[in-house]
C-alpha cells in the first residue's frame, strides 16, 4: 500500500470511528431490532476508491467504533463492511463506475448484515426482512451521500478523474 493510500484509509478509519462514538446520538435511527447511523457507512464507501486493503481497514475500524458504542451485535454488523468494501473496491479496478460499484454492493452488504445476526437469536423474519430490507435502505441513504462527497471532491479537483 502506497503512503498515500495509506493515510487516507487511516483518516477515513478515524472517521468510522468517530461516526458511532461522538455523533451516534445525533445520527441513530433505533427500531427495535433494526438500527442505523446515518453516514456511517460512507467512510467504507470512500474507502473503495482508495484500494482494497484501505476499503478492509476502513471497515474493520468501523466494527470497533460499533463495538464501543453499541456492543457485539451492531459491531458483527458493522464488521460486514470490510467485506463490502472489499468487494466494492475489486469492482472499482475492474472497471466498474463508483456508482455500479455502490450498487453492486449494495445486496452483499445486506445479506451478511441479515446472516450475522442469525446467532444472535434473531428469527429469520427479523433478519431478512428488518435487517437486511433496513439495511439496503441504509446504504442507499449513505450511497447519496458518499457520491455528493466524491462530487465534491471532483470539482475541488482532489480525486483523479479515473477514480470517478
């Protein structure tokens, strides 16, 4: 990993971090089983046009600011984000847009945030329908808000154009 890559991951790690300790109050949506803290999975997002080893470090850092602030279940949850971030990071030196990637990854996030509650006593209901429905919805909210950020970034001329 370059120095670079490197310490963009550790600023946008620092933010997953930040997301759930300092601004949980303020950013949580709790409907019992399901809850949500808006903006945090825009770090692992961002994190995707960095490289895939950032998009992994960004997320597991995001599992321990959620271990911290909200305990083993949404921190198994938010564990789910290395692996979509990962993913979305490969699609991204494939070719694939920001946006297809965002889109492509929204199911693989769902889907293992709706299986890694199963052994947390959640009934199938619960995890398919609350988590991984809430948790498509969730993401899509976080996936406007990372692409404005990258729109942002492009106009200040910050980002490559072939990252975008």
């Amino acid at each position: 990993m370059r120095a670079r890559d490197l310490v963009y991951g550790a600023l946008l790690t620092a933010l997953s971090l930040v997301i759930p300790l300092a601004f949980g109050n303020y950013l949580r949506i709790y409907l019992p089983p399901f809850s949500a803290t808006l903006a945090s999975h825009v770090p692992a997002m961002l994190a995707m046009l960095i490289s895939p080893a950032a998009a992994v470090l960004v997320g597991l850092g995001s599992a321990l600011g959620f271990l911290v602030a909200m305990g083993p279940v949404i921190a198994a949850r938010a564990a789910v984000h290395a692996f979509f971030g990962l993913a979305g990071a490969l699609l991204i030196r494939r070719g694939l847009s920001f946006r297809g990637a965002l889109t492509a990854t929204a199911p693989i996030h769902a889907l293992g945030e709706a299986l890694v509650v199963l052994p947390f006593g959640f009934t199938s209901y619960q995890a398919v329908v609350v988590v991984g429905v809430g948790t498509v919805l969730h993401h899509a909210a976080d996936a406007l808000i990372a692409l404005a950020a990258v729109s942002s970034l492009k106009l200040s001329s910050f980002l490559r154009p072939r990252q975008v």
